[in-house]
C-alpha cells in the first residue's frame, strides 16, 4: 500500500444516509431502540462509506463522521472537564440566512484528554474495514477556545491564557499519541479560527473583547505546535480550515492574509486542507508564505455546498494559477469542505456527492497523474 499523503483527499464528513437519520432520531430522540441497534446502523453506514470512498479512487478513507452530530461538539463533549449545554431556539448562532442549534460549551475543570475516548474506537473501526490509509478529522485545539464564551470556563487558572492553551496543548498531546497509539498515521484537525479570524467582523469581535486576533491567531499557532511536536515521524497532521458549513451556508468571510505565515510556519501542521471555493476566502497570494519542503496545500476549488460540478478545464486553470505562489508538487485536491459537517448535511445530494469526489481523483490523475 502506498503511502499518505496523497494528491487527492478530501475533508472527512459525509452526508448521512435516511438509514442513519431514522436510527439515531429512533435512538436519541424517540428512545425507541437499543443502542446497539444505532451502532448497526451506523456500522453498516460506515462500511458502506469506506466501500464508496475506496470505488472512487480514493486512497484516504473516514468514517464520513457517521456517528457525529456536530464535527466538533462530540469530540469536545469526550474531553475531561468539558460539558455541553444546549440553549434556547433563541440562542442560536446565526449562519447566513440560516441559524445553527445553540450549545454552550461549559469549562467546568482543568482540562485533559481520557484515554477512553469514543473516538479512538471510532478510528479503529475504520482501520479495520479499510485496505487504504484510514483517516479521522477531529477539531483542532483553538476549538475549544473559540467556541467556549468566557462566562462559560469556571476554571479561576484559565484567566490567565497562557494557562489555559497550556491544557489544552498538553490535552491534544495525549489525543495525538492515543491515536498514534491505536494504528492512526494521519490525524487531521479542524481548526476553522485561522480563517475565522480573517473576517473584519469577527477580528472587530475580539478586539472589543480586549483580544488582537493577530495575537491570538499566533497563539493559536503554537497550541497546536506544541499538540503535535512529539509525533512519531511517521504520522502525519493535517490542518481544514473554512468560514463555516452548515446546510450549505457560511459564518464568516475574509482572506487568509492575516493567518498565512501563522499556519504554514509556526503550526508545525503537515497538510493544509484551506477553502477556495468562492471569492470569500480571498485571493491564492497567501499562499507564497508556504515554504518550500514537503508540507501540502490542498486548495478547496470544489465546493461541497451545491451539487453543481465544477468542469475539468476551470480546475487545471486554477492550478496553473496557484502555482504561481507555491510549488505545483506541493499541492494536491480536496473538497472546499466536508459534506455534512452536521448531521443535517449540505444541501447535495449522494449522487453529487460521489461526482465530486469522483472530480477530485481525475483533477489529481490529470494534474499530477497520480491520485
């Protein structure tokens, strides 16, 4: 089996089968059937996933994030002193045009990494199933920051910042070498905040808060540096970042200008998964700040929020002028995102769904002739 990375990739979550919708609605919200009826489902789900994924010509698999309902929420809500609270209709955060359920992520103790977290599972199970190199996505460590509001940490030491990222370093740390630990060699974190905080509102956001974005996206930067310097040699960290995706809408707009240098010196991050879909994200010049080596960018040409395909010819034209910022051999193609980074999906079908990633392996083919 050849080895990651690859020239063509993709973000990790998949739109969710009826199968899966009825069971996890049966499970959670009806208590109509055992647990192991929705861990069925989803296995089947998962499998068929993997199946899919492994036809297309992938040579990276996930598990779509199947047993996810949100791409980040669960994986916080496994953490060590970090508690879920869901909120009024009235709460919710606004997308555009669109809203997004409330929940408030709630510090309630110093935080730390359990070595039973259900995601560790969650990657076995892909191992298992797959014959390519098994992939899984969780969200980075300025997640919990970022989406934690400060009347929400009842932690007196997380005043002090540098104590706070301090913990959740040394709790993606442990996240790292568990994973590391269970046969993981691509560990992939979603740390959406670098794109984020390159949107004049929300960047006026945090200076109204007493916090420069710029030095927060530096110290975003080095939280994840410190996460991962300890990894083996053989694993490799990739990074996605958007502006946001749920039911094909968005949260924020902006160019990657503010964060490039951060990101691509001073994470220490593998592969750059960054979205490119649409004139929101800004121009292709950040990315001249990629130094020359054998970190990757995969620029997100192919939206996942509408199942209209992008021709063949646009993509080549797109390369050819990313290229003029970075090495053509350190790039490869993903996806702008992932398809369903909720449980309720973007607004495509899975016959979309499968073209696009279909896309992605002949843009790879035809622009490195390799997938």
């Amino acid at each position: 089996m050849s080895q990651a990375p690859y020239r063509a990739d993709h973000v990790g979550s998949l739109l969710r089968p009826p199968a899966v919708k009825a069971a996890r609605e049966a499970y959670y919200e009806k208590k109509s059937i055992p647990f192991e009826e929705l861990k069925g489902a989803e296995d089947a789900a998962i499998r068929d996933d993997i199946a899919m994924q492994e036809a297309v010509g992938l040579k990276v698999v996930t598990d779509g994030e199947t047993r996810r309902t949100f791409w980040h929420y669960d994986f916080m809500d496994g953490l060590s002193g970090l508690d879920l609270v869901r909120g009024s209709e009235e709460n919710a955060v606004q997308f555009h045009g669109t809203k997004i359920p409330a929940i408030f992520p709630t510090i309630t103790k110093r935080l730390d990494f359990p070595l039973d977290h259900p995601m560790i599972e969650h990657f076995k199970f892909v191992a298992a199933n797959t014959k390519v190199t098994p992939k899984i996505s969780i969200p980075g460590p300025s997640c919990v920051h970022f989406r934690t509001e400060p009347d929400n940490v009842h932690v007196p030491e997380y005043k002090d910042l540098s104590v706070y990222f301090g913990d959740l370093s040394r709790a993606y740390a442990k996240a790292v070498k568990a994973f590391y630990d269970a046969g993981c060699r691509y560990l992939q974190m979603d740390d959406i905040y670098f794109a984020y905080l390159g949107d004049e509102k929300i960047r006026a956001q945090k200076k109204a808060e007493g916090i420069d974005p710029d030095w927060l996206i530096d110290q975003y930067a080095v939280m994840m540096h410190e996460a991962i310097k300890d990894r083996p040699a053989d694993m490799l960290i990739g990074m996605h970042m958007c502006r946001g995706n749920f039911r094909s809408t968005w949260a924020a707009e902006g160019s990657y200008d503010a964060a490039a240098d951060a990101i691509f010196n001073k994470s220490g991050v593998d592969l750059f998964f960054m979205e490119y879909d649409s004139d929101r994200a800004g121009g292709l010049e950040p990315l001249r700040l990629l130094p020359k080596g054998k970190q990757r960018v995969y620029p997100g040409f192919i939206t996942t929020k509408t199942g209209q395909l992008e021709k063949l010819d646009d993509l080549r034209r797109k390369f050819d002028e990313a290229s003029k910022y970075a090495d053509l051999g350190q790039l490869g193609i993903a996806p702008q995102c992932g398809f369903a980074s909720t449980e309720h999906g973007n607004d495509i079908t899975e016959d979309d769904q499968k073209r696009k990633l279909e896309l992605v392996v002949e843009t790879a083919h035809t622009i490195w002739g390799e997938p």
